[in-house]
C-alpha cells in the first residue's frame, strides 16, 4: 500500500500541475488528532477549479491516481437525491487499499467550501485567496447539549416507535418489526447514550460517525448491554433485544434528565406496560 506521503505528494503534484485546479483543501478524520490512525483512513480532498465540464466529460484523468478497482460518483447517480448542490464527487477505492473522496467545487463557491466543515485546512492556495486559513478543528462533530424540547423529543420518539417493533412481532412480521428496531429505536438509544457521554465528559468531545467510539466512554456493562441488542436473528431475540433497550434507554434517560435537570417522561411506564401485555399475548398467539 502506498504510504501516506506518496498519496499526499501524488494528489498535490497532479494539482499543481493543472491550471484548471486553483485551491486543494483537505477534510475528514486524517485532520483529527482525536481519531486513531490507520491505513485505511480515506483522503478526503477537495479541488478548487475554475470549471468542472472537462473534468466531468472523461473518468480518464483519474487514472493519474493509481489503479482503482471502484468508483463512486453520487452527484451522476439517479437512485439516491444529490447533497452537494454545484460540486461533484468521486469515491475512489484503488488496488492497493488507498481510497480517496475526491470533491470538484467551483472556485466561485470557495466561501461556501471554507464554511462547509471546521475540520479543514488548505493544502494549496496558487492565487492566495485564502488570506487567514483556519486551523482545523472536530469541534462541530463535539456532543451537543441537547435543549430540553430535543431529549422529550428524543424520549417521544423512542418510546413511541417501540410500539410499532411490538406489533410486527406481535402478527409476526419480522422485517417490518427489525426495520422500526434498528432505524428509529435503537438510533434514538444510541443518541441518549452519547448525550450520557457528552455530560460526562463536558460536551468536549465527538464519539464518531454511527457512534463508532462510544464503547470507549461506556461502562463495560453498559456496553456489554448494548452489544447485546444487536442479536436479533429470531423473533425471540428481538423480543429480547427491544426489552432489553428499554433499560439501557430508561437508565441512560433518566440520567441525562437528573443531571440537566429536564423532567422525565410519564409515558415509559405505561408504554412499558402495553408492551409487555402485547408480549404475552404473543406467546400465546
């Protein structure tokens, strides 16, 4: 694999040599002394150019780049909605493991760009355009303090969409009951955990996209409760696994709303009881 130091000289000598591309930033967690370092990290760059239609007319300057075995462009995509407006994006993963998430923005729009993200820092600037260029920081990926209307909302929808979960397991519907688990329930757990972690530690720091850091935070019984809702295979494990999310939920919860001084939902007991009415009688459906 090619190292670090290879990548950045390659993505910055082809930049250098094309007229087209004024200004090169870099996004993403190879920015982030918080996150662990590994090969696998992407390079997340952006191009700055001064029009985008030869580059979007041929796939074939990429090839500068390395041999890629995988390419993405979202903005050419029809399935999914576009997100970047004017900019175009291709997702490269190249034979050797390197991946780079490549961005063309018009350099009219470098304004946008440089209030897009807060991890960010200028590689290039040919023309000096960026006369003050900010030092990149995750602090827009920190917890947020969540507002007492966003934990009730957050508890609302939690103990809401369960309901949904018991009633496909209850007429046995197992794909309908494991979507509204994983999509809404377990999300919303997932958000009071980390707003747990986020009083705990000051709101000063990110526990990464999907949470994937959030098991560093945790007690290791919580986290082993958590990984344990994970295990749904049956109807009987995600009856298990939705039973067992109303306790991680209801102790993080009420934690959150002690220690921010939010009242506590009245309905956990009452939904709680539903379901558990609804569980029975499923068993004996």
């Amino acid at each position: 694999m090619r190292s670090e130091k290879e990548m950045m000289d390659l993505i910055l000598g082809f930049a250098k040599s094309d007229e087209r591309i004024r200004l090169v930033g870099m996004e993403g967690s190879r920015l982030n002394p918080h996150v662990p370092k590994d090969k696998y990290q992407d390079y997340d760059i952006s191009f700055l150019v001064t029009e985008m239609e030869s580059f979007k007319a041929s796939d074939s300057w990429l090839d500068y780049f390395g041999k890629w075995i995988f390419m993405q462009k979202p903005e050419a995509m029809s399935l999914f909605p576009h997100e970047l407006g004017n900019w175009f994006s291709y997702l490269m993963l190249f034979s050797d493991g390197n991946r780079i998430d490549l961005t063309l923005i018009p350099l009219e729009e470098l304004e946008l760009y440089l209030q897009s993200d807060k991890l960010l820092k200028i590689l290039l600037d040919k023309d000096d355009l960026v006369k003050y260029p900010p030092a990149p920081t995750d602090q827009d990926y920190h917890v947020q303090k969540p507002s007492a209307a966003f934990f009730d909302d957050c508890c609302n929808e939690f103990w809401w969409v369960s309901t949904y979960v018991s009633k496909g397991l209850w007429r046995r519907e197992f794909l309908y009951a494991i979507e509204h688990f994983h999509n809404y329930v377990r999300k919303s757990l997932l958000r009071m955990l980390s707003w747990k972690v986020g009083i705990d530690t000051g709101f000063s720091l990110s526990v990464g996209k999907s949470y994937k850091y959030l098991n560093k935070y945790l007690p290791p019984k919580t986290w082993k409760d958590l990984l344990a809702i994970y295990q749904n295979g049956s109807f009987e494990e995600l009856w298990e696994a939705l039973f067992a999310s109303f306790r991680l939920f209801r102790e993080a919860s009420r934690e959150v709303s002690e220690r921010l001084s939010y009242p506590y939902p009245d309905y956990d007991e009452q939904i709680t009881a539903f379901i558990e009415k609804q569980y029975r009688e499923y068993l004996q459906y």
